[in-house]
C-alpha cells in the first residue's frame, strides 16, 4: 500500500515535505521508520519473518515489529499502530523505551533504494507468545529466540542468509539495550 511520508535530509532533519513511500524508495530520499523490538524478562527475542511478497528482503527474519510513519504523524502514535496491526498487540507510549535513531541506506536495485531513518524501541512481552497474531499480508511467521542464541547468529553478520543486513553496530545496540533491560 502506498502512503504519504515525511521527507529527511541525510541528516536525518525535516525537510518540510512529504511524498509517497513508492517516489521515495524509488529516488533515495530518506524517510522515518520505527522499528520495535520485544523482548521477555526470560532473555528471549521476538523475531518476525517478512513476508514472501515483500518488496525487501522477503523471507529474512528481522525486527519484531517495523513500519513506516506516515506524514505528520507521531512517532510513538505510528509504533504503537505498527505493533497492533503486525502482531495484534496493544500497548501504550509508556510500554517503549527508546534507544536510539539509525541511520540506513540500502540499495536493492536500481529503482529501489531504501533511505530510512530508524526510530528504534524496546518493549517488554507480558503476553504468552501464542497470542500474538501475525499480519498475513506482511510477516510470514514469528518466533521467540534466546538473546544469547541471536547475539551468536547476528554478531559480525555471520548468518546473512536468514537475516536482515542491519549494520553490526545496529544489532549490537540492540543486544547490549536488550540485555540492560533483564
């Protein structure tokens, strides 16, 4: 589905205009994302497979919840509406930690560039992983993973095949942010 999103400069600034989703991956512009990872107090990760219809990286196990912000709209309005409609879940404001913005360029072909600023969250699972319901049109499944157990795979990219490329300092950030929180 196309939509309208803010663009950014390659600083990550606002640059006052918005433009479709489809424009912007086609011409490099960068744009806002939030990426939300869940975790258990147990020290586990969920991880969602992208769906085999996606335009990126289909099939790749990746951040358990992702999406683009559309224009204007807030950045914690726009995870809580990606983690309801990804995996069916409720949560508030006060649910996600922030822990940082990434900065990502990704060149998958010649019309599609993917320039993303990722507004990047923790959130605590408090619900038993059986409730969760997948978006059938944009995650093919979801699993839970020991942090320790994705650290190994994610670590230096070892596993490229079943993963999304995030940076290594990405992933780390991510282990290290997850780990602070047990």
């Amino acid at each position: 589905m196309d939509e309208f999103i803010d663009s950014l400069d390659e600083n990550g600034k606002f640059t006052g205009k918005t433009i479709l989703k489809s424009v912007a991956h086609r011409n490099g512009v960068f744009h806002p994302t939030v990426h939300i990872w869940f975790y258990t107090k147990r020290g586990e990760v969920l991880i969602q497979q992208r769906g085999k219809f996606k335009d990126t990286h289909p099939l790749l196990w990746d951040v358990s919840v992702a999406g683009h912000i559309g224009a204007g709209e807030d950045i914690y309005k726009a995870a809580i509406r990606e983690v309801k409609e990804e995996i069916g879940l409720i949560i508030t404001k006060e649910d996600l930690v922030k822990i940082g913005v990434f900065k990502s360029s990704q060149r998958h072909e010649k019309n599609l560039i993917d320039n993303e600023f990722h507004h990047t969250f923790l959130c605590n699972m408090k619900v038993p992983f059986n409730t969760l319901k997948k978006q059938e049109s944009e995650v093919e499944a979801l699993t839970m993973i020991p942090l320790i157990k994705f650290a190994e795979e994610v670590w230096g990219l070892a596993n490229t095949e079943k993963y999304v490329p995030h940076s290594t300092e990405y992933y780390k950030t991510i282990i290290k942010s997850i780990k602070k929180q047990l």
